[in-house]
C-alpha cells in the first residue's frame, strides 16, 4: 500500500514533519498550485493560516482529502459549501492558544486600568502628573464566545477578582445565552470578545452595541477582527461613548504602517496575534502530527470542526435544550438598555442620550 499523500498548503518556516517520514508522501503545494494537487491528497495540513486559497480551490474537479487541519484556530477562510457538504473531517489548533490569549487579555485589562499608554506617553516626555488608576478587582467583566479561548480568559479574570459573565450562543448552567449580551454588556467594565467568525457574529460589535457601554467600560477583542465593524469601534471611541479598547486581531494582519487605526485615541493596538508565543510553530507540528498518527491507525480525531456552525462545538452542548444559565443575568433595571439599535447621536454629543446609565447593583 503506498503511504497516504500528505498536502501541505505552506508557509514559511515550513512545519516539522520528520517524524511522519515513511508513513506519509509528504507534498507541498501554496495558493497557485494548491487547486491542481488537490485531487491527489489524502489529508491538506493548512499550514498558511492567512490564505483563503483552500476555499478557493476546494469547489474545482477531482476527489477531495478526507481530512483538513488547519494550524489555526479558525475556520472561516477555509470553510466553502462544498466542503461544509462534503464528509471530509476538518480539525483546528484547538488547545494551543488558550493560555496565552488569556494572559494577553488579563495583561491588557491591567494596562487599560492603569493607563498603562499614558504612563509610557508620560515617561517618553519626563514628566510626572498626579493621575489615579482603576482597581481591577471587583469590576465586572463580560467575556463573549465560551469556547477554550473564553473559557481560560474567564478563569484569569476570576483570578484578579473579576466577577465575568461567559456569554456563548446557547444558554446552558454558567453559560448566558447570546440573548443575555446586551444587558450584561450594559453593566460590564470589560467586555472581551473572543468569538469565531461566522455568520451570525460577523459584525455585532457595531455602533448599536458599543452605545450600550458604560463610560468607564473598555472593549478588548481577541477573536477574529470581522466580528467588530472597525468604523464604528473608530467612531465611538473618538466620542468617548466608552473609556478604551484594545485590539489583538486585525483584518489586514499586521496593520500597515499608516493605517489611522494607529493613532486612535484610546485604542491600545497589539501588533502580533497574542497566541504566538516562543516554541508555538513546534507545538503546532507536534499536535499535527500526534493527529496524523491516530488518524493513519484509523483512530477517531478528536474535535472535529461542525461545519455547518462554523466552529468545534462545546463538549458541555450535548443535550442542552436552551435552558437558562444557573446564574441569571441582573434583572433589568428601571431602565433598561434599549434592545434595538440606538439612535446615532449628533457630532459633537459625548453619547447617544437615550443610553440610560447601567444600574449600579444586581
Ligand atoms: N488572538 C489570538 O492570537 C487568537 C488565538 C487563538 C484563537 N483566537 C480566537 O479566539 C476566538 C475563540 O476561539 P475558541 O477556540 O475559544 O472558540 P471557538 O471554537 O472559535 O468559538 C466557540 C464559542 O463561540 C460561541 N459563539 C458562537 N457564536 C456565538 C454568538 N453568536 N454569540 C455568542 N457566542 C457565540 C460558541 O457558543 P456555544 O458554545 O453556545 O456554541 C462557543 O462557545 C476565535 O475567534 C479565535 O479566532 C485568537
């Protein structure tokens, strides 16, 4: 029997893929070349995660790989309807990221409470001016998307003693329901989203959510940069609708030098994604490679990608009828955050006027 045909889409530096050497016929294809060896390949490592050459080239003639791994965590630029129609098992990343997203956000949550840029703006000029800090413990934080990514970062803002509501799609035990958001949102100090692009999220972090923020709130986002409409995160920030921002992903990756988003006020940009951390590109050859092996013994892989949701579902779905979470969300207050989008306020006006202040207990 020949060895199965291994299809790297690459990127350099290429993967570590000694260890499949007599078991796999490894062959490397990039986005002009990937549509033409397709056919042949029994399994496709997307090993460039910034391409969309796989949802380009997927719907052509010929036979597919039965299964996709993609080094990243996400899925959007590959998924086509053919291979979402297809029985081709597509795998992630899933694992490796978590830890050190979450500590990217704790990080940047202590800066923005700190005014961690002004002080380095401060030291820049050698000058020192009586300024006061927030205290992070005790406030409150809403953390959207309740994947592994979600997950950890709740458990690190627990660990600074933030109250977090964890916010997915479906309600279930500690979960909120995406119905939940907006109130929660109202009343959050810090709302990080970390949520995968599909349709239902591409776009709503937009100019109705972010009027619902409370003046002193911050938005970090570490999940996938379509999910915020860039213009109006700009907009609301140069109103001062809420206090800061923070940005780990980025439609153009990295941002450009003379992109404006540089030099917004408030805005705190992280130029490299904050999962990659030293010995990353190691670790990802290792788990490819740990999957490569159960998949040749014809084992089960394990996370497999739902395709038609566009993410790996939550082990903790199973059987969820939709119920509410175990703890609710605060009653709304007398007045509660509008559920429709907010007027657009004029120029000049600090905030949308019929953004009732959050409560202030619940
Ligand atoms: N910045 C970086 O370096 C970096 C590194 C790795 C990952 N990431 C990003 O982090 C994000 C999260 O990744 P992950 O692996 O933890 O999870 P994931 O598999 O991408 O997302 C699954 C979670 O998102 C929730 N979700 C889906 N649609 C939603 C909606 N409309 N409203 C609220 N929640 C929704 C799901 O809810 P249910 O559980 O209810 O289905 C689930 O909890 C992704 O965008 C990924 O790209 C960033």
């Amino acid at each position: 029997m020949p060895d199965p045909v291994l299809l790297v889409l690459d990127a350099a530096p290429s993967p570590r893929l000694g260890r499949l050497t007599g078991r796999a016929d490894v062959r490397y294809a990039d986005s002009g070349s990937l549509a033409r060896l397709l056919p042949a390949a029994d399994a496709l490592l997307v090993w460039d995660v910034a391409s969309d050459a796989v949802r380009a080239a997927w719907p052509g003639p010929g036979r597919r790989p039965r299964w996709v791994h993609t080094a990243g965590a996400d899925v959007d630029r590959i998924l086509c309807p053919e291979l979402v129609a297809s029985d081709t098992v597509l795998t992630t990343a899933r694992g490796l990221f978590e830890r050190p997203v979450a500590e990217q956000v704790a990080g940047l949550v202590l800066a923005l409470a700190q005014d961690l840029p002004g002080t380095l703006e401060l030291q820049r000029q050698r000058r020192s001016r009586p300024r006061e800090g927030r205290r992070v413990a005790g406030t409150r934080a809403v953390v959207v998307g309740a994947g592994p990514v979600g997950r950890e970062i709740t458990r690190l803002l627990h660990g600074l003693g933030v109250t977090v509501a964890l916010v997915g799609r479906t309600a279930r035990r500690t979960i909120h329901g995406a119905a939940d958001l907006d109130p929660l949102a109202a009343r959050a100090d810090w709302v990080i989203a970390a949520v995968p692009l599909t349709n239902r999220t591409r776009g709503m972090f937009d100019r109705r959510f972010f009027g619902l923020l409370q003046p002193s709130a911050c938005f970090v986002n570490v999940g996938r940069a379509a999910c915020v409409v860039r213009a109006d995160l700009v907009d609301a920030l140069e109103r001062r609708w809420f206090a800061g921002a923070a940005l780990d992903v980025f439609e153009d990756e990295p941002p450009v030098a003379d992109d404006p988003l540089w030099d917004v006020p408030g805005l705190l940009v992280v130029p490299r994604p904050s999962g990659d951390r030293a010995g990353w590109r190691d670790r990802l050859s290792e788990r490819f490679v740990a999957l490569y092996e159960r998949w040749e013994r014809g084992e089960p892989l394990p996370d497999p990608v739902d395709k038609e949701r566009g993410y790996v579902p939550s082990p903790d779905l199973s059987g969820v009828t939709g119920g509410r979470p175990a703890i609710a969300p605060p009653p709304p207050a007398s007045a509660p955050p509008p559920a429709r989008p907010v007027p657009v306020p004029d120029a000049g006006r600090d905030r949308p006027s019929d953004v009732p202040p959050p409560p202030v207990s619940g």
